[in-house]
C-alpha cells in the first residue's frame, strides 16, 4: 500500500485528501496538521469546516485508507508522496508587506521535510504560492546531507468554496506540473495516475512547474476581475437608470464572454482572489512591470471602494445618520454554501457601520461563530441563528450574503416587526423587490435604481 501525506488539515487539505481516499483505496492517506484542536475535529462529526457532502465522505473513509494526526514529523518518513497544503497569506511585515504571499510556511515545510526524509519522495504543490517558488522548496529538499533525492510537482486546487466536494469529484480541469527531466515525467505520471482513478484523462492538464504554479494566480485574478468589472457597471447603472441584472444578461449571452461571475454585489470576498490579486500585483512590480501591477492592483481598489459604496447608500437613504439605528445583517459568510469568513465583505461593511454607531444584528446559518471572532471588540452587536430575531426592531436590513434561504423569509411578517420606514439593501440581488415593495419596503438594489412604495 503506498501512502500519500497531506500536510495542513484546512480547506483544500482536509477535503481534497477526503476525496482522494474515496477514489484510492489502494493507497494509505495520512492528514498531519500541528493544529491539535483542528485534527481532533477531523476525528468527530463536527468537521473543523463546513463543506456540503464532505462529512459524508468523511465518514465513508476515515478509519479505512484516510487518517489525522498532529504529529507531523512523523509521518513524513514513510510516505511515497507529500502533498504540502499550508497557508500562505499575505505578508503584514517587512519588504512587500500587505501584497507579497507570506511562503515561510512552505520553506519550513520543505525543512521539515528534509530533516525527516530516508528515501525519495514526490513534493506537491497545493498551496497557491508565487510563481518560482517550487525553485525555493527544491534547493532546500536537495541540500540534505543524506542523498535523498525529490520530485516537486505543482498542482494547484481549483476549489470554490461551497462546492468544494463537486469541484473535486467533478473538476473541469487537473493541473499537474512538473521538470521536463526523465524523473520529472516520471513524478508528474505518478500524481496523473492518483487522478485518473475518477478524473477522465482529457481534463487532466501537464504543463511546466512555472506555468501551473502562475495559473492559479492567473485563474483567481480573472474571476475576481470580473467581479470588479460588474460591481464597476451597477454603479453607472444606480446613476443612469439601467439596471445591471439586464445589461450583465445582455452581455453574459455574448459565448466570447459568458455568464458566470457577472453578477453584481458588496465585493467578492474569501481567502483567495485578493491575496492572490496583490501577490500577482507584487509579482509584476518586483519583476519590473508597474503598469500590469497597476492593472491588477485596481481589480481590489475597485472591490474596496464597492463596499464602501454601499454603506454610503445606507447612510444617505437614511437620512444622513445612523446613529443608534439598528441595522440587521443577514448573512457573514463570505459567500453561501460556506462558514467561511476570511475577507468577507461583511467585515468591511460592519465595521464601517459600526463606526457610523450603528447597532448591528448579525444573523448567518453556519458563520456566526467566525463573526464573533472577526468583530471581538464590537459592543453594539448581537449575534443570532434566528433571522426574524435579527430583523425585529431593525430600521434597515443589510443583505450581504445570498444564502438561499434569505428569499424565502416571511417578509410580510419581517415588516410587521421593524421599524417604520423599513429598508431594505439587496447586496446580492437575490430577493424579489416589486413584491417587497408591495409589502412596504423601501428597497434598495447594487446595480439599479432604488423602488419605494407609491
């Protein structure tokens, strides 16, 4: 039985291994984390993330092919193939700090690795990390002083959280990178040979270790560029009368440009698309290039300023102040499907409606405990599963997450327990406004003028 080691128990560790225990029974899966809380809630039913159908799966494998421990170092040694799936965030110190990726976890996993390693092994790249930095990791395994000999092999994950288990079962393409060396083919057939257990061959990608490793960076700034480009349009659209759900349908129906990630809103948010924007932005700067950093760096001004925006809508539509205002905000999550909180947009929006001393009342089906942690010191306010708890008494309700649920509250009932005029700011175009207005709402959309009753 050979044995594969993931190190970093998080959202792309945890699942990914998950699956690919699920697919390679033949194979032994060892997830190793230092993060002794997080491994033993791999251990439970209470997953230390939430992800549709993966307890599911979980469950199915655990204790067969697919395991957790937090000892790390020790599980290194016997495993064939390592796939390194640690954090890289943006660097807060130092020379880049705010855009470079902060890779020291990946050199002092690659040291790790060297300490421990008796025979050769296969490195995967999972982590989204700058380009050139499998050069980094390769000097350090290869200066060990007991001749062993290692392969590093870039295969960025593709996931969105949320559907992270069908991006894995199904994914619409496997990027595998490798050394055009005779060992180098060799490695990368190897981990081409794990995913096409489930994967069909024709979406199975092999390219050079430089262009998979600057793909993902490429992938993520495409979308959230996007993103910024039709959040850029709902603010001409608020101003002239268009309304952008239209003229992005109009424009997604062009096959040379399609319809998905054109759907205006507060921002993106989540741990990937800024962090990989302003790494790719650095990454042009330091290699000369200021006009395409320039370029890149715009997509998150443009996402920054989008958030303010909205806030500045509130504020203006309620009469210029929203002091002591209560204001109920339905949804943390970065996104739906998700209790992930990392660069939320909600963050940015309740904390500039704090300072606006307002009193906020946040409501999510799976965030609230990260929001909790996102806002420590915010004594004006309250957090609740209950989305008609949140609304009650609320002069304005700040739709910020479009979890599906959220359309098909009782609004009638909502009305009946807020504050007259009641508002409501559809951050995410997802509820039916001609039918709020009828109810008595004062309803404002990103991307379309505002529709109050007559």
């Amino acid at each position: 039985m050979k044995r594969i080691c993931c190190i970093g128990a998080g959202y792309v560790g945890g699942p990914t291994m998950a699956v690919l225990a699920k697919h390679c029974p033949e194979y032994r899966i060892e997830v190793v984390d230092t993060n002794s809380e997080r491994i033993a809630a791999w251990k439970t039913d209470d997953l230390p993330i939430y992800e549709p159908g993966l307890l599911d799966i979980v469950k199915q494998v655990r204790g067969r092919n697919l395991f957790f421990y937090e000892d790390v170092e020790g599980h290194i040694d016997e495993a064939d193939i390592i796939f390194v799936s640690v954090n890289t965030p943006t660097k807060t110190f130092g020379h880049g700090a705010g855009r470079a990726a902060d890779v020291q976890f990946c050199e002092q996993t690659a040291r790790m690795i060297a300490k421990c390693s008796t025979k050769p092994k296969i490195i995967v790249e999972k982590s989204t990390v700058p380009v050139r930095t499998a050069e980094a990791m390769e000097a350090i395994l290869q200066a060990n002083d007991k001749g062993v000999t290692f392969e590093i092999i870039s295969s960025p994950e593709f996931l969105a959280e949320g559907t992270a288990i069908r991006d894995l079962e199904e994914p619409n393409r496997v990027l595998i990178g490798g050394r055009p060396t005779e060992s180098g083919r060799r490695a990368i057939q190897e981990v081409l040979d794990i995913f096409a257990h489930w994967v069909p061959k024709e979406r199975i990608l092999t390219v050079d270790l430089w262009s998979s490793e600057l793909a993902k960076l490429t992938a993520n700034a495409f979308l959230a560029q996007r993103v910024s480009s039709v959040n850029a349009i709902s603010a001409l659209c608020e101003r002239t009368g268009a309304n952008i759900t239209e003229v992005a349908s109009a424009v997604g129906m062009d096959d040379r440009i399609g319809r998905k990630f054109l759907r205006a809103s507060v921002g993106f948010g989540g741990s990937c698309f800024q962090k990989d924007i302003l790494n790719l932005a650095y990454l042009c700067e330091y290699h000369g290039l200021p006009e395409v950093a320039a370029y890149w760096q715009q997509v998150v001004e443009l996402n920054e300023w989008q958030k303010k925006r909205f806030v500045r809508t509130m504020l203006k539509a309620l009469f210029n102040t929203l002091a002591g205002k209560r204001v109920a905000m339905l949804g943390f999550a970065f996104k739906p499907g998700t209790s992930d909180t990392r660069c939320s947009p909600a963050i940015t929006i309740a904390k500039l409606l704090i300072d606006e001393h307002a009193e906020l009342s946040i409501t999510d089906p799976k965030a609230l405990e990260n929001a909790r942690k996102d806002l420590p010191d915010a004594r004006s306010c309250t957090f609740t599963p209950d989305p008609y708890e949140a609304t009650r008494g609320a002069h304005a309700i700040a739709l910020v997450t479009g979890w599906p649920e959220y359309s098909e509250l009782d609004f009638e009932r909502v009305f009946q327990d807020m504050e007259k005029p009641a508002f409501i700011f559809d951050g995410c175009d997802l509820l039916d406004h001609e039918a709020l207005v009828k109810i008595g709402f004062h309803v404002f959309r990103v991307g379309a003028p505002p529709i109050v009753p007559s």
